[in-house]
C-alpha cells in the first residue's frame, strides 16, 4: 500500500501523531495502529524517519542548556561526600 490507498489508520491522522508516537505519549493501542500503518505506507514511514531525525538533531544541539550554578554546586559537593564515604568504607574493609 501506499499512501493515498485507504489504510485502517488514515494517513493524516497517523502524522498528526506522529510526535506522540516519536516521544512514547501515546496509548499501546494507538501505538499499535500507527506501526502497522507505518508497515503498510511508505510514504508515512518516510516521514517518520525523518521526523524522528529532526528531533534527535533538535534534541543533540539544542539541548545544552547551561546548567544553574548552585545545582552544579550542590551536585560537585555530593560526589565529593560519596567519594569520601567511598574511601572511608575502603579503608575500613583493609583495616
């Protein structure tokens, strides 16, 4: 089948869901109806490829936010306690 050709799922409504489906918010069973779609229309199929490769580009460049100092802090203070822990428990084992 392709696009165009009647599908259980129609076409328009299998890419308007197509950012739920890329990003896992929607239900098994409407997940269920757009990969058999998806199996069915290549013309969706490719439109999926390259929606799912638009959002891992977006995802990979623009998701660098810099981080808040004080979280930074509090995440840096936190190893450092764990890695003293770590030692001190270390030290106690060889003792």
């Amino acid at each position: 089948m392709s696009c165009g050709e009647p599908h259980a799922t129609p076409c328009s409504e299998v890419l308007g869901k197509l950012y739920a489906y890329i990003d896992g918010e929607l239900e098994e069973a409407n997940c269920a109806d757009i990969r058999v779609h998806l199996d069915e229309c290549r013309e969706c199929l490719q439109e999926y490829g390259l929606e799912g490769a638009v959002k891992k580009l977006v995802a990979r460049h623009c998701g660098c936010d810099p981080v808040p100092e004080d979280l930074r802090g509090k995440v840096l203070s936190r190893l450092a306690a764990a890695r003293a822990d770590l030692q001190i428990r270390e030290a106690g084992v060889e003792s």
